[in-house]
C-alpha cells in the first residue's frame, strides 16, 4: 500500500513538473518528496527499505539491464545481496553516505557511466529516496539493522586501539610438563604476543607454550589435544589466547584459553581440514575461523553458534583479523585475494586486489584506518579503509613474505624468505635489519612490553633480539624438556657441583693455608723490623743527644775556662788590694776612711775569692760532662749499629718474602671466587632440582584437582541432563496439553460454528424458500404476459396478412405500404419479445429449479451439523478429560524437574570449590586461599 502510495504521488510530481515553470516545479517536487520521506521516516513501520520501497524503484529503472539473467557490469540489482555484493568494479553501496556510493553518483549522473545511459536522471523524487535508504543504512527489511559506515581514514594515529587492563594478565602457576617431548624441532607456524603483557605464545606439538619475554623463561603448557596448532592470537584485552589447527585433511578446531588461569574458556568449529586461519573480535563474541575449505566462518564465542558463512575466496585461507575496534574482519588466500568483511554481519565490505601471490598474514595499525598485508610475491601493502585504495606498497623480503606485524607504534616487524627480519616504518623505509636466521623465517612477533623482536624459522628456531639495537637476547624453545628430564639433568648438576664445590673449597683451604703462613712469617717480620727500627730510632736519639751534649759542652768550656781565670784575676787584684789596706791600717796611717776601704775590701775579697770558686766549680762540672758524654757516645754507638744491622736484616727479609705474597693471595682469592661460584651454581642446581621437583609434585597435585573439577562438571552436566529430560518431560506434558487444549478451543470454535451454520443454514433456507415463492409469481406473471402478447402477436400476424393483401390490390398507394411495413416491424418486434419472454420464462425455471436444489443442500447441510455437532460434543468432554489428566502430568513432571534444580545448583558448587581449590593452587588472583 505505502509503495502505491508513494508512486502515486511521484506520478503527481511529476504532472505538476509538466504544468508548472521548471523552477517552481523543482521547489514543490522537493517539498512533496520531503514530505514523503519524513512521513516515511516518522513511523517504526515507515522505513524506507530495500523489500518494501527501493527495489520497486531499481527493478523499474534499472532492472532491464542489471538482473540476474543480463547481469550487465556484472551487477544484480533485483535482489539485496546481488546490490550489496556489487559488481565488476566492486562495490556500489557505502551505507550511511550517500555521496561516497558509486551507485547514487551513477544515477545522480555525478560519475560514468551515466545511469540510465542516453537519458536524463531518473526523477529527483526517486534519488531523494535511494538517497535516504542509503544514509539511513541500507535496511534490507523492517527487521533488519543499519549496515555499519566505514570508517574515515586518517593516518595519523588518533584513538588508542583499546584501554591497558588494570590488571595485567600473566599467567598464574601452569603446569610446564610438555603433552609431547620430540627428539627434533618442527618448523614455526605460529608466534603471538600479548598486546599488554611480556608474554609471548609459541605452536608446539599438540601443545601452545607459553614463555615470559622478559626473562625468556618458560610461563605455562597448554594442551591441544586436537592435533597441531597453525595460528595463535591473544585477544584485544590480553586476557584470552586463540589457538586454531587440526589434522590435515581430517579435522579443525579453534580454542579459546584464560591466559591468567589457562583453562580453556570454549571450543568453536567442526572443521573437516585444519584451521589455517583465525581470530577473535575486540569485544570477544565473534570468532573466524578459515582454511583450505575456502569459507570464511564466524562463530559465537557465548553459544558456539555458527552465525555467518562467507563465502567469496577461491583459495585457501591464509589469515584473519578482526579491526581493533571490532568493526570489521579482513582475510585473504593463497590466490592473492584479500577480502574485508563488516564483522557484525558478514557483509562484504571491500575487496582489496593487488597481491600477485599468496596472501600470507594481515596486521591492523591500532586506529584501525590501515591494514597492513604481507605476500609472497615479496611486498608487504598498506591499505586505507575508507575506499580501499593502496597507501603504500614496497618490497619487503626477496621470495616472499612469511608474516609481519604491527607494533604499538605503527612500525612493522617482518620476516621471509630472505631469513632476514626487519624493522618498517610505514612509509617503507627499513630501520633495522637484523641477523638472519638459520633459515626461512616463517613467524615473528612484536612484544610492545620488552621491545623484543621474536623470529621463528623452518627449522623450529626461535631467536629474540632486541628491539633497539637489534642485540640477540637469546631463545625460547618449541620443544621444551620433561620435568623428569629437567629434575634429573638438575639433580646431575647438583651432584656434579658437589664435587667440584668439594675439590674447590679443599683447594682453597690449602691457598688460604699457605698464605696465611706467608701472612704470619710477613707479620712476625714487619712486627720485628718495627721493633728494631723503634729501638734504633730510640737509640739514634739518644746518640744525637749525647753528641749535642757534647758538644755543647766542649763548646762552652773556653768559656767556662776565661771565667775562672777572669775570677781568679779579679781575686788577686782583690787580695793584693786587701793587702794593701790592712798594711796600711796596720801602720796606723790609715784615716777612718782607710779602715772603711780596708773593710769594703776585705768583703770585696771574700765575693771575688767566692767568684772565683764558683767559677772552678763551673770548670770541672763542664770536664765532668764532657768526660760522661764522651762515655755515653761511646757506649750507645754500638748499641746504634747493632740497631740498624737488625732493621737491615729484617727489611731485606721482608723484601725477600713479600713478592711471595701477593701470588698467593691471588691464589686465595681465586679459589675463594671459584668456591663462590661453584657454590652459587650448586645452590641454582639445587634450586632448580627442588623446583623442578616442586613442579612435579604441582603437577600431580593439579592434575588431581582438575580431574576433580571435570568429574564435578561432569556430575553437573549429568545432573543438567537429568533436569533437561524432565524439562524436555515438561515440555512435552505441555505441548501435549496445549495440543489438547487447542483441540478442545477448536472444538468449542467447531460447536459454535456448527451452531452458527445451522442457524446460518435455517435462515439461508427460509431466504431460498421466499426466493422460489418470489420466483415463482415472477414466473406465473411473466407466463401471462408471455400469452397475452401471443395473442396479440397472432391478431398482428393477421393484420399483417391483411395489410399485405390490401397492398397487393392497391400497389400504388403509399399508405397502405407504410402500414404493412409497419405492421411487419411491429410483428417481428413483438414476436422477439415474445421469445425473449419465454427464454426468461426458461431462465426463471431454471434459477427456480436452482433456488429449489440450494434448498435442498441447504436443508441437507444443516441436517449433517446437526448430526455432527453430538460427536464434537462428545470429543469435547473426551478432550475435557484427557486435559485434566495432562494438566496433571504437567504439574507432575514440573514439581520433579523443581526437585531436580538443586541437585544441579549443588554439584555447580561442588565445581566452584573444586576450581577454587584450582585456583589457589594457582596463586590465581582473587582466589581462596
């Protein structure tokens, strides 16, 4: 109705257009279509969709060239998927931009060729509505969604791909028994990083491994018992690891692990061959899956569902990978095909051609606007999102790229057959090349945490180097070594160390031995000569004393020596003056003065005469003192030299023992760093002997708890299948019930309407039977008019005869003639009339015989619902009956089901101690201790 509608009122536009100057048409053709579209748009159930409005359009205007039969351009217009899918020169819809699209630019005569061709536009009201369908995005139906827009492309990064974890997901404790020891290495298919964490995941055997890129140190083992795995993935948040493979040619699978707790969190696809291919979206519910099958699978990571097929490549599938932001899925082949999908519904989104050779891994810049490819035809591209056209080509590896991969930062990491992995920026240009591997080079990875580069090659080798100055950090290892392999070749270290730690600490007891006998004979030497040299220090300083008393001494005699001769002079000028005076004062000629002077200089005499004797005394004490310090020398000279022949003795005994020295305290101090390191490498024996026996005792005990959480899950799952077979009870009781119930309705609707037909049949016979009465005096009343005009038929068939006789006696009279044939129309009229009469009379028998038998029917009809309605009575009160009893099988089997849930709640809890016990074995954050 709305289609009708709506083309009704565009055949009026277009009336107007042609009654109306063209400036004024266009201003009311926009209104009206204006008005159309927001009336379309107003209701939830006025959408402008493909079924309901465009296809009309399309199939009218266009379908003459593009259907499914002509297919000019390879483009289909007359079905969703054939538009949607587009045509040789790819896609004609961009959903939600009209302007972008190649097919409103061909109609709008915006671009070539010119649609339709050789004529104007179609009507403006028609593009106006493609227009909205397309900006509203392109609903298939009223059911269906709005196909998402791409993204605009900007090469600059500008949003972050996902926000860092609060915590960030490292393994817990796993167990590192390998499912499988080899005796060679096999060929690397797989490395993966995880985008938050220093962790990286290696292919092994029917095994991923797990090792920490900061210590290169084994983190966890985990079983993939489905066969060999061929593509690993973390998730966008860290927190996940993807595993997909299989067995060649027999079956595939993909696995999802808790990276934190490494159990396995779902398994998703049947796959008759490998899984090549695959990855998990950035909101983990989406899952693809490809390989040598050709067809693109997304699944449900919540349900497993299979919810979309794609299937466009004509090769194997190589690689997948889902945008950052979960937005789209890109894939490729080993035609050289690389397809981009919109990851919510699995339409094509674009198709990317350029690669000459097989297509063998795909990397998102973290914006999501570029998608790196790398091929074996040598070239690794980048792709914009927008209209995908080739950013930047360059070649990468001479042979043939094995696989590449973004950094954090928009750099490339590459590796082929040339062995040679590189660092890109994206404009091409190498950075860094490192050491070439030992040979192909098939999978690499980028580990953002570490700035670490890891290689793996054909031979199984797998080399890190870091990223900055491309110094090689070492290796990790596909096929790592048995717990009883680790414990043994530990315990063999261990006991060789013990030996060698034995032999060491012996021979540094004997060097320490010897030079601390050295030490002691150096010691007791330096101690004597220190001795010696105090004792002639001593000595020469006494010695240097005497001689300066000596010297001094004899020094001062002289003087000493004219004192006293000095004093003595003085005496006897003194005691001759004396004299003098006394033989003066006895003669008596002495004054009083003469006998003061006599008495001055009698005191005179006795100073001088004291004088003189002390200046004696001064000359003996200074001989004395030269005759003792002349002793002295002469006993402490020897004394001095006996000194010094001891200190020269000892000092070139020190001269001779000391070189000796240092040689053996190297000695010493070598066999003590060779005890030390012995001894540290006998501790890390140890400790690698207990660890290693640690994890097997982990090991066991992991194993016992895990096998106590599947037998608890199993127990639940029984107990849920239990539930589900009384359920399944339920609901049959329940579809038995409503069977009945609705029997019974349509019973009860049959008896109402078996009553409403007889009494329908009554009144439809009572209606027949006024109808044949009706009929019947109709049928009397129009045999009387039958006869009545008979018989003036007859009286005008002999008028007639009689006018025609008249004219035959009178030829020439024109009256008579004008009444014959008078006469004779009026006969000829008369008698049709007459004829038509009876063929109504016949018409009228007939419906009357009619009437009658749909009496009779009728009549019969409502005898046989009468006769019927005893029956549906009847089974009624069976139903009544047989509801009851339902009903209570209902009740039944509903209150066991009821008594059955807590048998599945119980053993639920039963797991959840189990996987709490788990997990604090694990040390699991926020698990029970």
């Amino acid at each position: 109705m709305k289609i009708m509608r709506i083309m009704r009122i565009m055949k009026i536009i277009k009336n107007m257009k042609l009654k109306m100057p063209s400036a004024t048409a266009a201003a009311v053709a926009a209104i009206v279509a204006s008005a159309i579209l927001a009336s379309v748009a107003g209701a939830a159930d006025d959408k402008i969709t493909f079924d309901d409005t465009v296809l009309a359009v399309l199939r009218q205007r266009c379908g003459g060239c593009h259907n499914p039969d002509k297919k000019s351009g390879d483009l289909d217009i007359t079905s969703y998927s054939g538009l949607m899918q587009g045509g040789g020169s790819g896609g004609v819809i961009e959903p939600g931009n009209a302007s972008a699209s190649y097919l409103y630019k061909l109609i709008t005569h915006q671009d070539e060729p010119k649609m339709p061709p050789d004529s104007p536009p179609i009507p403006e009201e028609e593009r106006a509505l493609i227009k909205q369908w397309i900006d509203d995005g392109v609903l298939e139906n009223k059911g269906s969604k709005a196909a998402a827009p791409k993204k605009n492309l900007a090469m600059a990064m500008d949003a972050a791909p996902t926000e860092r974890p609060a915590v960030t997901p490292l393994p817990a404790r796993i167990p590192l028994e390998p499912v499988i020891r080899t005796r060679g290495l096999n060929a690397c298919a797989s490395i993966a990083t995880s985008p938050w964490a220093p962790l990286a995941a290696v292919c092994g055997q029917k095994q991923v491994l797990l090792y920490r890129t900061d210590t290169r140190q084994l983190a966890g083992v985990l079983p993939f018992p489905e066969g060999r795995p061929q593509v690993l993935q973390f998730s966008r948040s860290g927190g996940l690891l993807l595993a997909g493979g299989g067995r060649g040619g027999a079956s595939g699978r993909v696995v999802l692990w808790n990276v934190v707790t490494g159990r396995r969190v779902t398994e998703v696809g049947a796959e008759l061959d490998t899984v090549l291919a695959a990855d998990i979206n950035a909101d983990q519910r989406f899952v693809a899956i490809g390989g040598p099958q050709r067809v693109v699978r997304i699944y449900s990571t919540e349900t497993g569902e299979l919810l979309h097929e794609l299937r466009k490549h004509t090769d194997w599938i190589t690689a997948a990978s889902f945008s950052p932001d979960g937005l789209l899925l890109a894939t490729s082949d080993r035609n050289g095909g690389v397809i981009v999908w919109e990851a919510a519904n699995g339409r094509d989104f674009l198709t990317l051609s350029g690669h000459t050779g097989s297509v063998t891994s795909l990397s998102w810049r973290g914006d999501s606007n570029l998608l790196a490819t790398g091929s074996e035809d040598g070239t690794i591209r980048l792709w914009e999102m927008e209209n995908g056209g080739q950013v930047k080509s360059w070649n990468a590896h001479a042979g043939g790229v094995a696989a590449m991969d973004f950094t954090r930062d928009g750099r490339i990491v590459s590796v082929g057959r040339d062995k040679i992995p590189k660092i890109w920026a994206q404009d091409g240009n190498q950075q860094k090349a490192f050491e070439a591997c030992a040979d192909l080079g098939l999978a690499i990875s980028y580990c953002d945490e570490t700035d670490s580069v890891i290689v793996g090659d054909w031979t199984g080798e797998i080399r890190i180097w870091k990223g900055a100055d491309a110094v090689r950090l070492g290796g990790l290892s596909s096929n790592p070594e048995t717990l009883a392999e680790r414990a043994a070749a530990a315990e063999r270290a261990a006991a060789e160390g013990t030996a060698a730690a034995e032999l060491a600490r012996m021979a540094a007891e004997t060097a320490q031995s010897q030079m601390a006998a050295m030490q002691k004979q150096i010691n007791e030497a330096t101690q004597g000569k220190t001795t010696a040299e105090g004792v002639l220090a001593a000595l020469q300083k006494q010695l240097e004393a005497a001689v300066q008393q000596h010297t001094e001494a004899v020094k001062s005699q002289p003087a000493v020596q004219q004192a006293v001769a000095a004093a003595e002079r003085d005496l006897g000028t003194a005691v001759e003056a004396h004299a003098k005076a006394f033989a003066a004062l006895a003669t008596g000629t002495s004054d009083e003065t003469g006998k003061k002077t006599a008495v001055e200089l009698a005191a005179k005499m006795q100073t001088q005469r004291a004088e003189a004797e002390a200046r004696r005394a001064d000359l003996a004490k200074s001989s004395a003192a030269i005759a003792a310090g002349d002793q002295q020398i002469a006993a402490l000279t020897p004394q001095r030299d006996q000194a010094k022949a001891a200190v020269e003795q000892l000092t070139a005994t020190l001269a001779e023992v000391g070189p000796a020295l240092e040689p053996l305290k190297q000695a010493a101090a070598a066999a003590a760093t060779k005890v030390t390191e012995l001894s540290a490498q006998l501790d890390a024996a140890r400790g690698d002997l207990a660890r290693w026996q640690d994890e097997s005792v982990f090991l066991g005990r992991y194993k016992e708890l895990s096998a106590a959480v599947s037998t608890r899950e199993v127990a639940v799952r029984e107990a849920e299948a239990i539930v589900a077979e009384g359920q399944a009870k339920v609901d049959a009781d329940e579809r038995a019930r409503k069977t009945l119930t609705d029997e019974r309705q349509a019973r009860a609707q049959e008896i109402e309407s078996l009553t409403a037909a007889v009494a329908k049949a009554q009144q439809d016979h009572a209606a027949l039977l006024q109808k044949i009465l009706a009929k019947q005096t109709e049928m009397t009343a129009a045999q009387a008019a039958m006869d009545q005009l008979g018989k003036a038929v007859g009286s005008l068939e002999a008028a007639t005869a009689n006018a025609k006789s008249a004219v035959a006696a009178a030829p020439a009279d024109p009256e008579l003639a004008e009444v014959h044939a008078t006469l004779t129309k009026t006969v000829v009229a008369k008698t049709a009339q007459v004829k038509s009469l009876g063929e109504s009379h016949v018409a009228m028998a007939q419906e009357k015989t009619a009437r009658e038998k749909e009496a009779a029917d009728v009549t019969a009809l409502g005898e046989k619902l009468k006769a019927d309605m005893p029956a549906v009575a009847a089974r009624m009160q069976e139903l009544d009956g047989m509801i009851a009893k339902t009903a209570a099988a209902v009740e039944a089997s509903t209150a066991v089901v009821r008594g059955l849930e807590p048998r599945v709640a119980d053993r639920q809890k039963e797991v959840d101690a189990a996987v709490g016990q788990l997990f604090a074995l694990q040390g699991v954050p926020g698990a029970p201790r």
